[in-house]
C-alpha cells in the first residue's frame, strides 16, 4: 500500500467538470450576500434599513437578493463539500487508515485556512473553520447509502426548522410587546415589566448584532484602521466560532454536507443522471423555493422590517433555501449535459478549481475596498453601488482563474493546501 507521501491529488483530467461549474457559480454566488456585510455594519445583511435600503431601487436589489439569492449559494457549496469528500476518499490502491489520515490533515488545515480569514483578513462570515471541523465529523459518515444519508440530513434540516420556528415564535411575541410600548407617548411613566421588556428586546437584538447602537459603532470601527478592527473582531469571531458554531452552524453544515454525499452517490452532481431528471428536479425545486421565499421577503417588507421576519427568524427559511438550492443545481445539471454555453461553462469551472483562492481574495479584496485601512468606502455606497462592484469582482476572477489555470496546476491557496495536506511540495505549473 501507498504511504502517505507517494499519494497525489486528483488529476486535472479526473476533475468532474459539472462540479466545478457548480461551485464556481455558488462562490460567485455567495459574495451576492457577503458584500452586505463587507460593505456595511453587519446588521445591514439582516435590516436593510441600516444601510437606507429600504425604499426605492436599493429595496428592490434587497428583495431580489432576498427572493434568489439568501441562503441558497451557501447551501450548495456547503452540497459540494460534502460530495467533495467522497472524491477524495476515492482513490485506488490506498489503505482506508492512510485517507482517513490524509482527511483529517486536510480538514484541520481548512481550519486554520478559517482562522486565517477570521482573523488576519478580518471577515465575520467565514465559512471555512465550519467546514474544516465539521469535515472532522463528517468521515463518518462516508460508508453510508445515499438513502440513510439524506435520511440523517433530513432529520436535522427539521431540527434547525423547528429552531427557526422557536425564534420567530419568541422575537415576533418580544418585539410586539416592544413596539406598543414605544409608540406611548413621551414622557408615559413604564413599569417594571415594560421597562423589563424593553431590556430583553434590547438584549436579543444585540445579541443577533442588529442593535441601531452596535451598528453605528460598528460602523465607525470599519473606518478606522487595522489594528483596531483587528481588536474588535475578535470578541465576535470568537464567539461564531465556538458557542455559535455548536448551537447553529455545525448542524446548517453537517445536514447539507450529508445531503451532498448522498445526491453524489446518486449520480446527480456529476451530470450522470438523465435530462429529465434534472429537469424535474429544477422544476420541482424552482416551483416550491421561489414561492416561499417570495412570502417571506414580502412578510419582511410588508412588516416594515420588523426582526423576527428576518432572514435569520423565518419559520420555513430552510425549506425554502434548500428547495432553491436543489432546483439551482438540477438547472444547472441540465445546462451541463446540454452541451450549451460551454465556453462559459470551463470559465466557471476554474473559478470552481481556484473556490479557495477566490473565497479567500473576497476578503482581501473587500476590506481594501471598504475598510478604514484601504479606501474607506464602508456605509458610503448605495445597494445598488455596491453590486456594480459585485460585478468588477466576478469579472476579474472569471479571467483570473482562466488566466492563472493555463500556466498552474493549481491555485496559489490550493497549492499550499495540497502541498501541507500530503506533506510533499505539489507541481505547481503545468510544464
């Protein structure tokens, strides 16, 4: 058997082009959502009323974003870990002992791919230290059927939607009670029990980081420079990264990464199954996502955005970001096996190869963009401002990656990650 420091990586022409499209298209994808909380105090990602989104063209970008977009990008690449393990699980002639090594190396650098992101590059919203240390928990799972898998993710995807549920049920009930109490007019004499209210309604928007207080202070930590953000980072990302990534993201995590593993070894990532197939599943998944999210975006405005209908608290969130989810995957299934757009297809494709590099490049770039530190440009930018940057970045990447691809084998953080996880310097260009 092989030993560790003779095994290689996947070769190019082993790679599924399907799967990389498709996480080519989530990591653009994602930073739809991302740039909100880049460009603004992160409350504005939830209340578009922190950031002056909610009149206008600006809530009209919101309510698209919200309807299209919310939850479903981060869904399927957290999908595509999960198929992910299974490719790289799948080599020939090695020992079980030697993958499950070789795994666990990969998982915990991602980890520290996380903590880099974290804390170096100073993003709130990252999702690697989640996959790294879920992927520890997800090995084993590998040898079950596709049937138990999705079973097991079901289970805990009407978990979290029972959760969702309990905080909708208890901000909706909070913040009413809130509300009637601050429409009395000036100078009305409260109660212990109303002065109480206030303060737990206080107390859970701040803990949800939407307070109007924490947002303006947020925001001029933003403008000020490294260190200083650096400083107060670390009190948040700490506490997503360790009471938060046990209460709510390992499951978020781990049921996708299930489901991943299981539509894998149903051939529906890797454009094996039929086109009907795939074009019951975008129907199916389309049909049922687009309405339920439609409900809840307009539940939200209607509202006057109120917080317990925010993305965060909806009670069907998770039935309506997964159904998007399956029915953008089986969409673009079926664009794959087509045949059509192909050249668009490989540009995406290496954008999918290079997932690291550009996910970690998100955070490069936008803190030069908005933070005090590069060009200062946090809470200054309409929505609809800041998706024209959106565009200039999806650009750059797309021609990066294609660029970068034909003279490397891999991206320079793939590279690093491969190199480390098989404890060999990996080829880097292609000659």
């Amino acid at each position: 058997m092989n030993s560790p420091d003779k095994i290689t990586p996947i070769a190019l022409k082993a790679r599924v082009q399907s799967i990389d499209t498709l996480r080519g298209i989530a990591l653009l994808g994602i930073l739809l959502m991302n740039i909100i909380a880049f460009a603004n105090p992160f409350a504005a990602y939830y209340l578009p009323s922190i950031d002056r989104a909610d009149t206008g063209l600006n809530l009209a970008v919101f309510m698209f974003m919200d309807i299209f977009v919310e939850g479903s990008m981060r869904t399927i690449f957290s999908i595509l870990f999960g198929a992910g393990l299974l490719i790289f699980i799948n080599k020939p002639n090695v020992e079980p002992r030697t993958i499950k090594s070789l795994f666990y190396r990969r998982s915990l650098l991602l980890v520290a791919f996380g903590l880099f992101n974290s804390y170096i590059l100073l993003w709130l919203g990252d999702i690697l230290y989640t996959y790294g240390m879920t992927g520890l928990v997800l090995y084993w799972f590998r040898d079950l059927s596709a049937r138990k898998l999705a079973g097991i993710s079901a289970g805990i995807i009407l978990l979290l939607s029972l959760l969702h549920t309990a905080s909708y049920m208890y901000s909706a009930e909070l913040g009413k009670a809130a509300r009637v109490i601050e429409a009395l007019p000036a100078g009305t004499t409260l109660t212990s029990e109303q002065e109480e209210v206030l303060r737990d309604w206080g107390d859970f928007l701040n803990q949800q980081y939407v307070g109007v207080k924490l947002a303006e202070q947020q925001l001029r930590l933003m403008q000020s420079g490294y260190i200083e953000n650096f400083r107060g980072i670390i009190t948040i990302n700490f506490m997503l990264q360790t009471t938060g990534f046990i209460a709510t993201t390992f499951w978020d995590a781990l049921a996708m990464m299930l489901l991943g593993m299981a539509l894998f070894k149903w051939g529906l990532l890797d454009c094996s199954r039929t086109a009907r197939v795939y074009g019951a599943m975008a129907l199916a998944g389309l049909c049922i996502g687009l309405p339920i999210n439609t409900w809840e975006t307009l539940a939200f405005v209607n509202s006057g955005f109120h917080f317990e209908w925010a993305a965060l608290n909806r009670p069907t969130y998770d039935l309506g970001r997964l159904s998007l989810a399956l029915g953008y995957i089986g969409l673009i299934m079926l664009i794959c096996k087509s045949g059509v757009l192909k050249k668009m297809q490989r540009l995406l494709s290496k954008v999918g190869q290079m997932a690291l590099t550009n996910y970690l490049s998100h955070s490069l770039i936008c803190n030069f963009i908005f933070m005090g530190w590069g060009l200062g440009l946090a809470g200054t930018l309409h929505r609809i401002e800041i998706y024209y940057l959106v565009l200039g970045i999806w650009i750059f990447q797309i021609i990066a990656s294609s660029l970068w691809l034909n003279y490397f084998r891999f991206g320079p953080a793939e590279w690093v990650w491969r190199s480390l996880t098989y404890k060999k310097r990996q080829p880097f260009g292609l000659t």
